[in-house]
C-alpha cells in the first residue's frame, strides 16, 4: 500500500507541493488518511481483534499492521452506536404512507408482539382482507417498544415494485446494514439471500448484547407475487430463516389463503400450527373499507348520470 500511495504523491512533488490535488480540493495527507480509515474499517468488520495484525500483513498493509498493532484498546477503530440508529428511508417514507394517522383499540395486540414467549421465534398473524393487518404492523414498526430494533418489509401491489423477492432483498437489506452501522453491502441475484441471512444474523446479535430484540415485520405474505405466478417463482416466505438466530423475532400477517408456498421447507416454522394468531377485523378497518368502496363508485354514478339521456 505505501507503495501505491508513493505512487499517488509523485505528481503532488512534481507540482511543487499539494497544488495538484489541491485543485481538486484534495490533499495527499487527507487522501491517505481516509484510505487508511476505510481499511480499517473493513478489517474490523471481517476480523476479530486477535486477527489484525495477521489479517493485515498477509494483505501486504504493513503501515496499518503497525497501527492496529499499537492501538491495543481498538479505540481507534469504528465501533456500532449504543444508541437506537436513525430511522430508515424505508420507514420514514413506505411505512409511513401505509400507517394511519391514529391506531384504535388495538392496545392487546401490540403487547403481545413483545410478551410471546422466546422459545417461540415466529408469530403469523392471520385475517380477512380489510381486517387492519398492515395498519397494525405499520403502527408497531413506527412506534417500537424502548428494548426493541424493528426491521420490516409490506408485500403490496399498491406500490410499484414492493411484492416479490427481489423487492425484499433491496429493501430489508440497507435496513439491516444501518442497524450494524456498515455501509450498504454490493449483492447480485444469486448472492442477495446469503447477504440477507449473514446480516440478519449479526444483527440479532449485537441487538442480544445490547439487552435488546430484533424483530423482523413482514407484512402481506399472500400479495407475494412469487406465490400467486409461475410454479417456477421463489416465494418472499422461503427467505425468511429456518433456524431462527438467537435475538430475533419474526412477525408475518397473511389472509388464510393461500397456503403456505410449497418452496418453504417442510421444518420451517411457517408450517407450524402453533405460530397462528387470528387477528379480530378493526370496526376502524371496516369504515375505511367503506369509504374507499363510496369513492370508487362515486366517478361511476355521475358517469353513468352524464350518460343518460
């Protein structure tokens, strides 16, 4: 590395000085501090402790072997905020147009979104359409209890691009990078659900060593495209962890039907019986069914009145 950064400095001295990086408004001493930041912090996130000084001189680094060497503490090196992460894109601006301005009576069903035993990792709340499922799981993901970090994902076809894999993936993946404190990971097709499951899992445990619990929100698993396509598509729900990493606590909602996709395997929690809660159908849902339904119809009664002779 000293070497390439020599090789950076040349047309710095041949300029009499900075004056060449200068004009972008860069300095070699600043370009070599931040070089050496972001290596650092790559190491730290692939190493343990006991491993930088190995980890670095097999990279060939040995200026940064030597400085990992004499900050023993780590205290130089980037370390995840104790504090709750800012708020996502993805919640500031999706979950927040599907949330309602004010949730009712729904007091007993966010309590027990914390207080189901730990033993059981997985909750599939169940209901009618228009019951008030995705109103519930916005209101818990925007107002998340103090000793929980929320990560979440709505299956919609209201949306432009929000109801298949693919979306799940793009979306639930820089949610789970800012809770780590990381930089959002590269990913293709094929790679996307290991990334997913790697950070999943670490973030499920650095929320354990902070007393804390990740929960995962996926809400609409039947408007799932890769359920209700081609026999050939790979459903939202067979991402979900099999073997659930201590820490985290996953809650779905769906209609009853359709049935779980048959690329979920046969051990997976989905396809315990246990994990179903029936969620009673929100009067407060009912209403806003019928006001939409009032607004739908409204265009085509005055069309059909323009119309009549």
């Amino acid at each position: 590395m000293s070497n390439q950064l020599s090789s950076l400095a040349k047309p710095v001295e041949a300029a009499g000085g900075e004056s060449y990086l200068d004009q972008r408004g860069v300095s070699y001493p600043w370009l070599t501090g931040r070089l050496h930041e972001a290596i650092i912090s790559a190491i730290y996130q692939v190493a343990s402790a006991g491993d930088f000084g190995v980890l670095a001189t097999r990279l060939g680094i040995e200026e940064l072997r030597e400085l990992l060497l004499r900050s023993q503490d780590q205290q130089a090196l980037p370390r995840p905020s104790a504090h709750r992460p800012a708020r996502s894109n993805y919640d500031r601006f999706q979950v927040a147009r599907i949330a309602p301005a004010e949730l009712f009576d729904r007091d007993a069903e966010l309590a027990s979104f914390c207080a189901t035993p730990a033993t059981n990792s997985f909750a599939l709340w169940q209901a009618p359409a228009w019951a008030g499922k995705s109103a519930l799981l916005s209101w818990f993901v925007l107002h998340p209890p103090a000793d929980a970090e929320v990560v979440s994902f709505f299956i919609t076809a209201r949306y432009k691009g929000q109801n298949d894999r693919s979306a799940f993936i793009d979306n639930v993946l820089p949610q789970l990078a800012q809770l780590l404190g990381e930089p959002m990971p590269m990913f293709t097709e094929s790679t996307g659900e290991i990334m997913f499951l790697d950070l999943l899992s670490r973030a499920a445990d650095r929320c354990t060593r902070q007393d804390k619990q990740l929960i995962l929100v996926v809400d609409g698993l039947d408007e799932d495209r890769g359920v209700t396509t081609d026999p050939y598509a790979y459903s939202i729900s067979a991402l979900l962890p099999s073997r659930v990493p201590d820490g985290l606590k996953v809650i779905a909602s769906s209609r009853p039907q359709p049935p779980i996709p048959p690329d979920v395997p046969e051990d997976h929690p989905l396809r315990q019986p246990g994990i179903v809660r029936l969620l009673d159908i929100s009067p407060h849902a009912a209403v806003r069914r019928a006001d939409m339904t009032r607004e739908i119809k409204r265009p085509l009664a005055c069309s059909r009145s323009s119309s009549s002779p």
